[in-house]
C-alpha cells in the first residue's frame, strides 16, 4: 500500500498532455489558456483624459492665465482636435484623446463655466494632471497573459481588448463515469428495502460540471462479463474513465480482474488513507487514465478531489496553491493512515481555522454537505492538537 504522497505523485506522472483547440471568447470563462496574448497597440493607445473638463496648456496657466475661452468639444470617440489659441480651452470628456497643444486637464468642479469661460477656481495645476500617458499601462508588444492561467471575468476583458474573439485554450478530456453494483437503482426509481439509489455518478458529474467537463453517465452490474463488454465500448469512445465502487476486497469486486482483461495496466491499487483506501489507479493503451474510486459515498468524493482533480489541473497546466488551516479541537486517530476530514472553515483574526465535521463514516454523504474543505492530517501521529496547522483541500 502507497501513501497519499507516493500515489499524487505517480498520478501526476501520469498527467494528459491535452491538445489546444480555439474557441468563441464567450465560451471560455473558466477555461484554461493555451497560448499567450500580447499588447496589439499601447495600453492605452492614446494620452487620454481621466476627468470631464478642460484641457488647457500649463504654461499659459504657469503665465497667469485664469480665464480659458471654451473653442470646442473634444468628445471621446471624436478624432484628436487642436488647441487654436493661447490662454484658451478645449472642454474634453473622460476617454478622450489629448488634444495637440495641451498637457493638463482641470475638472469641472474646479472651474466655473460663464459665456464659454472656463474660470479656474484653484491655485495649482501640474502638466500632465489628469492624463492618461499613452502605453502608462502597457507598451504595443508586451506581453499581457501567458498559457497555464484560468480564464477569469478580467482576462475575457483583456483578450476583448486586444481584439481576440477566439481563443486558444487546452481541450477538455473526454469522461465516462461509471457507476457498479448491483444495489443500486436509477433515481427515478423507488428503490426496493434492500436497494440504493445511485448517486455517485450524479455527484460525480456535477463536479465535473464544474470544470466544464460534460461526462456520460454508465451503469455496470456486478457481472464481470457484462462489466467487460461495455466497459470494451466506453474506453473506445473516452480517454478517461472514472469508475466508483468494484474496487475492495468484496466477493463482488470485480473491477480490478476485469481491466486487467482489458489491456488495463494497474500504476497502483490501495492507499494508506481514510477514507478512500482501496482506490484504484491505471493506464490503457492510447494513454487513456483510470480513476477507480471506492463506492462509499465519502470515499468517492474525496479520492475525486484529492486525486481526480490534481490530475486535470495538472493536464491543464494550472499550477496548485498549498493552503493550510488550524484544527480547532484535537483529533485522535489511530490507524497508520492519512485522515481525510471534512472541515467547516472560518476565518479567526485573519487566521484560517478548521472545525472537523462529526460523521458516522463513509458511507454518510450527508457529513461533506456542510463541508468547505477536507484536512488532511498525516498517517503518525495519532494524536493532533487544536492549533496545529494541516493542509486542506478547498471544496
Ligand atoms: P463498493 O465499493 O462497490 O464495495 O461499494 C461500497 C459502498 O458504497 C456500498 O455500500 C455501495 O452500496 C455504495 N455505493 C457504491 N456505488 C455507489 C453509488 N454509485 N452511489 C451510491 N452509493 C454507492
Ligand atoms: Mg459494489
């Protein structure tokens, strides 16, 4: 059996190298970007105005000047006008260019406006006030993004600025999830005394939903030659399988005899952890991957979050941030296994702390509902102190 480490790492070894594929840029929030973007002119293209008011030359100003006769608008939008006359004025919007001849603009709420005057009601007034520089921001060729970042609201805003209505971004693998067993029924379904509904795979898809993964659901019966007939078919169409239940030591398990059939290769099977020990974890010709997560509800989730994800991201480019948070009560736990626990998160004095949540066990799916996070607390010691900081994975 391989620690929590050991199986992250040779997970991780085992990353997809995704493919690009180019999309519509309102198509590509959340996704993750493949290529780098560049400046396509000047940030911002042009000295501009930051205030509605009045662009006037500061030497006239420096000289005594006051009183700026108004010669016209300078609307943003409007192509870049030219101060006429010493001592006078150009009324000018914000966003709009400087016009030639001007390097300060005094706001409305310092002048007064009378018979197309502008009167300056303050004492100072610097060149270049209330502007803009031209490439201030960003000079025409800087780089502005690289690939390997998640598209967020602002960066859909940067690429529109440079003028990208498609973008370059890592293509998503194709998913199968499947569920196994014989207890369970669809959800429609009422399940007799002795059935279960199965939920798993809607959990599943919903977190997958998540990256913006659409996955196709599947169910497999616990008959091996069954199980080996379709899941021949769904490796042909998916270049990831995430399989939940099979994979213990149940007279029923049959998942791992079944793939070995399948040219499945196993990289590991069981992890020192709880829950989610007999985790399954291969590769298929094509450089298709594996995920055999056990049924118990929690077990599935949290080798889903623990293992699943890391993987993508990872095949995505998109680095991972350590986060860590303070137990609040102390723990004891025995068994030389990681203990994965569903925490509830607040914030003490600027400090993160982590409030275990009591469940009966893993098959209590209700205990992640109010879960922010699982903290992972290592296989020795036993014991663990409130005050002591362990990584948590955020839910
Ligand atoms: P297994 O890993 O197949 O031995 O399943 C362990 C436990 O998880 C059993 O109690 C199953 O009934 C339950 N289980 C397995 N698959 C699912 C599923 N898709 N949805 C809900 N519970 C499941
Ligand atoms: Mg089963």
């Amino acid at each position: 059996m391989i620690s929590v480490e050991e199986a992250l790492q040779l997970i991780l070894e085992h990353k997809a190298a995704l493919p690009l594929e180019e999309i519509d840029l309102l198509q590509s929030m959340g996704r993750v970007l493949a290529q780098e973007v560049t400046a396509d002119r000047d940030f911002p293209p042009f000295d501009r105005a930051t205030m509605d008011g009045f662009a006037i030359n500061s030497h006239d100003f420096a000289s005594g000047a006051r009183a700026f006769l108004v010669e016209q608008i300078q609307a943003a939008g409007a192509p870049q006008t030219i101060l006429q006359e010493t001592g006078s004025c150009i009324e000018i919007m914000t966003g709009a260019m400087l016009p030639v001849n001007t390097d300060a603009v005094i706001p409305y709420e310092d002048c007064l406006l009378q018979d197309k005057v502008a009167k300056v009601q303050i004492e100072h007034v610097k060149a270049g006030q209330n502007i803009h520089r031209r490439g201030s921001d960003k000079k025409a060729g800087e780089t502005l993004l690289t690939a390997g970042v998640q598209i967020t609201p602002a960066i859909v805003g940067t690429l529109a600025s440079v003028g990208l209505a498609k973008v370059k971004v890592y293509k998503l693998p194709k998913v199968a999830i499947c569920s196994t067993g014989d207890e369970l029924v669809e959800i429609k379904e009422t399940p007799l005394p002795h059935q279960i509904r199965r939920s798993n795979a809607y959990m599943l898809a919903a977190a997958l939903q998540g990256e913006g993964i659409q996955a196709s659901l599947y169910h497999l019966p616990d008959v091996p030659q069954v199980m080996e007939a379709s899941l021949e078919k769904i490796i042909a169409e998916h270049e990831v399988l995430i399989l939940s239940g099979a994979v213990s030591k149940g007279k029923f398990d049959f998942l791992p005899q079944v793939l070995a059939t399948l040219s499945f290769e196993s990289v590991f099977h069981r992890i020192a952890q709880k829950p989610g020990k007999p985790m399954l974890f291969g590769t298929l010709p094509g450089q298709k991957v594996v995920f055999g997560l056990p049924g118990n509800p929690v077990s599935t989730f949290v080798c889903y979050q623990l293992f699943f994800r890391p993987w993508l991201r990872a095949s995505l480019n998109l680095s991972s941030v350590e986060a860590y948070a303070q137990l609040t009560q102390n723990v004891h736990f025995r068994p030389n296994l990681t203990y994965h626990l569903p925490v509830k998160l607040h914030n003490h004095l600027g400090l993160l702390q982590a409030t275990p949540i009591q469940s009966t066990g893993s098959g209590d799916l209700t205990s992640i509902l109010e879960a922010d996070a699982l903290l992972s607390l290592p296989a020795v010691p036993d014991t663990f102190s409130a005050g002591e900081a362990f990584p948590i994975t955020l839910l």
